[in-house]
C-alpha cells in the first residue's frame, strides 16, 4: 500500500490527511476565515526602514505588518558585485513594491516577504527575475541533476526570459508534461504584471492555489494510490484541475459517499486528537514527551514500561530506535519546525548512536520540509531543524489557557490560600477596614475553612480585623478577590 490522501471539506474548513502504508504522516487544515497566504503575492507600501537590522516593514493589508530582510531584496543583491547593497539604498518609506510572502505569521511575528518572486507549479518553479536552472537539493544525484538540467534547456527557447528550478517530481515527468508547466507558469505570471499595473497599495495580486489544489500540485506523487474527497463539489473541483495540469491523478480520484464520516472511517479524528498532546505512547511501552516554546521544540525519549531485550542496554537501544521513527512522524503531523533538541536515553555504545541517527535520517528523508540533523552534542542531545513556513498545527487550532496562562501547571491552593494571607495582611497596613471579605474558589475556601481555618484565624487576631470568606464558582484556581469594608 502506497501512499493515501483523504479531503474533509466543511463549509468552515478543509482537512487533509496524508497516509504512507496506512498510517498517517502529515496533517493539513486551511480554514476559511484564515486562508493561509504563503506564496501570496501582494503591491506593499514599505512603512519602516531599519538600516540597523538590514530589514524593513512592508504594509500588505494584514493586521501586522510583514518582515523583508535584505537577503531577501532581490536589489540589494547585484550579479558581480562582491557585497550587496545596503538596503537604505533600496527602499525608502512610502515606497511602493510587489512583494511575495514566504512564511506565514507566526505568534507574534509577521509574515516574511521577499522580493525574488517564485511561481510553483507541479513539475518547475518559475523564476521570473532569474536567469539560471536549478535542481531541487531533494535530488542528490549529480548525474541525474545535470541530465535533468540540459533536458529542461533543450525544451526553453534560445530568447527565454525568467529561470526555472526543477522540482523532484520532474523526474517522471514527460517532455510534453513539462511544455505544458512552463505554459502554464508564463500564464500566470504575466497575469500578474497585468494586475499589478493596476493594482493598489497593499492589495493582494496573486492568491496561490486553495488546499485540496495545492495537494494535487505538491503533494500527489508516484507513490500515490487513491485520493478521497468527502465532497461533491471539491472533487468536481479538483477533477477539472488535475485534467488540466495533474493528468495522472484524475483516476486516482474518488468522491467518498460513506455514511460514516470519512476521518472517522479511517481513524483519523484520533491522529488529530494524538498531534495536541505532550506525551506520545510508542507501541513497545516507551514514550516521547513534546514541549514547544517561542524558540525551540524538545523532545524527551522514556523507555516507560519497556522491557524487552537482552540487557538494559539493549532495551535502551532498541526505545531509541522506536522513537526515532515516532519523532520523525509527529514533527510531520504536528507541522513542529525550528530548532528541535531531542533527548534519546543515553547510549553508551558509539555504534548505537550512529545507527539511531541513521534511523532518525532515514525517517525524516520522506518529510517534504527541509531537515537537517547535526548529530549528538557533548551533552548526548541531538539537534536539528526542520523548515518552518507556517504555524504548528497545536498554535493554529489551540489558544493559551486562561488558568495557567501556557505553563502547564498551575498553583496548588494551598500556595492561593498563604498568597490570600500575605495579601491581607498587606491591605490591612494599608485600609483601616472593619472587615475583608475573601471571594475565592470552592477549592481554596474549602482549605481556608479546613486545614489553614487556625492560621487565618490567627491572622485575623493579629490584624484585629473580621475575615470573612465568600465562595464564587466562576472562579478560576489562582484569582481571587479581597473587598473591604
């Protein structure tokens, strides 16, 4: 079994979910609401210059204003000139440009823009202001890269303007396959000058394809044996589309009619539900525990209830390889990238770190994101990174929880119950109050009442002020109300 691609479409979101023998290894969601805008290309106003930072801010229409770095100014960086130019020297505030996006916004962060604007499409990614071929680093041949580089060549005109970047899927490609890419990208991109000419300031020009396109354009490969929709009208869609420019997928294509929801048919709810979690169960009985912050991604490998070997240094062995598989599986679905820092158990054998870092390639060389392992540190951690051009799939569909505020935990009610004291005794140097009344949670009053009922009462002696307690079930753990009277 090869590779299985199942759309659900909602008039709210579209869900896509990526199967490689049975088993689910990407996660997609594009919500109506928040359409995601890599590839976008937009008329910006440049509202800032930092000559400090080489970079400026772009107005593009959004909420936040997007990011242009200098390496990313095609101006800035002249065939032939040794150093690129300072970015002051390109732009100036107020002035107008075209500008594509090439990472979504990501927490607080704008989106990233660059000036070299790219046009993707399935075989070929066009280069309008470049003039050089080049091959995707997916394919490391160097054989096969120069005979794929001199046969797009013969097939371009002597006069032809703009380069091209030869995608892994060219490989199976036929010439005519590939006339018919480069047609269609020429198409598109002189729309795009079209609409540019009258376009105005921070106005998008061009919209890259929805999601169940974009699947038939990256996703969809040799390996592919079914695609199917839940939706009548997605998959006429994407029928018309794939008889234009994907002709191998149209019969792979299927409209799934069953009464039972296609994610749940195919246990896919479950995967979804698994992606939001810290701690991951591995079939042996070891785990993995995921902890995401602003800078890094963490991974803590566990043997758990895990046993089985010759020794313990054969059960260890044998956890890391398990996990590193599981790793490699769960920063796909979970769409983790950064910086990622794994902690494997430690291994005292340098052969078996070798072969768990080899699993670990090997794992990640179907991940379509660029990743790269640097191998274990002095510490025995692993790090590497992984492409980020979007948000995780746990900060697109969760918040920061209003208790503890995105730590995790939060304070017992004994640590709410000896804050509650501090702060009367505070308010009573402060008010000269004939009584305070606590509004706390049913848990913290509870203990107030019960265990700490002869410290409150001494501090009621003490401050020679009545303390009376007052139960509000709205309440959260850690609020709570001091009033005076």
């Amino acid at each position: 079994m090869g590779q299985e691609i199942l759309i659900n479409v909602t008039p709210q979101e579209t869900r896509v979910a990526v199967l490689e023998h049975g088993v689910a290894q990407e996660l997609h969601i594009e919500r109506s609401s928040s359409l995601g805008i890599v590839g976008n290309i937009y008329f910006g106003k440049v509202c800032r210059v930092l000559p400090g930072m080489q970079s400026a801010f772009v107005e593009i229409g959004m909420q936040r204003a997007a990011f242009l770095h200098a390496a990313d100014v095609r101006e800035c960086q002249f065939e032939g000139e040794t150093e690129a130019r300072p970015i002051q020297e390109v732009l100036h505030e107020g002035q107008l440009i075209i500008v594509q996006v090439i990472k979504e916004p990501i927490g607080t962060k704008g989106a990233r823009l660059t000036t070299e604007v790219s046009i993707a499409g399935r075989f070929l990614v066009f280069l309008p202001h470049q003039t050089h071929i080049g091959v995707s680093q997916r394919i490391e041949d160097e054989d096969e890269r120069d005979l794929l580089r001199n046969r797009l060549i013969g097939l371009l005109p002597d006069d032809r303007k703009g380069g091209f970047i030869i995608r892994t899927m060219s490989e199976s490609a036929t010439d005519a396959e590939l006339l018919s890419d480069i047609a269609y990208l020429e198409k598109v991109w002189s729309k795009i000058q079209v609409d540019s000419k009258v376009a105005t300031e921070r106005s998008l020009i061009f919209y890259d394809l929805s999601l169940p396109r974009r699947v038939l354009r990256d996703i969809v490969n040799a390996d592919t044996v079914s695609i199917r929709v839940d939706s009548k009208e997605t998959h006429a869609l994407m029928k018309e589309f794939a008889e234009l420019y994907v002709v191998n997928a149209v019969k792979l294509l299927s409209h799934y009619q069953g009464k039972r929801p296609i994610f749940d048919f195919y246990n896919i709810e479950k995967e979804f539900e698994l992606a939001f979690l810290r701690k991951v169960d591995l079939k042996s009985g070891g785990y993995l525990i995921f902890d995401q912050t602003e800078a890094l991604t963490t991974v803590d490998v566990n043997t758990g209830s895990f046993v089985s070997g010759k020794s313990l240094s054969d059960t260890i062995f044998k956890t890391n390889l398990e996990a590193a598989q599981g790793i490699a599986q769960q920063l796909r679905l979970r769409n983790l990238g950064g910086i990622i820092i794994i902690d494997f158990i430690d291994m005292d054998e340098e052969e078996q770190r070798e072969k768990v870092l080899e699993e670990l390639n090997r794992a990640l060389s179907i991940d379509r994101a660029r990743t790269n392992v640097n191998g274990f540190t002095q510490l025995g951690l692993v790090e590497m990174t992984r492409k980020r051009t979007r948000e995780s799939l746990a900060h697109l569909l969760c918040e920061t929880c209003d208790v503890c505020s995105g730590r995790g935990e939060y304070k017992t009610a004994q640590t709410i119950a000896y804050e509650i004291m501090r702060e009367l005794l505070r308010e009573s140097r402060q008010f000269e109050a004939k009584e305070f009344k606590v509004i706390a949670s049913p848990r913290v009053i509870e203990l107030l009442q019960d265990e700490e009922s002869q410290s409150l009462a001494n501090l009621s002696d003490f401050i020679n002020t009545r303390i009376v307690l007052q139960v509000d079930t709205q309440y959260p753990r850690e609020v709570f109300d001091i009033v005076w009277s």
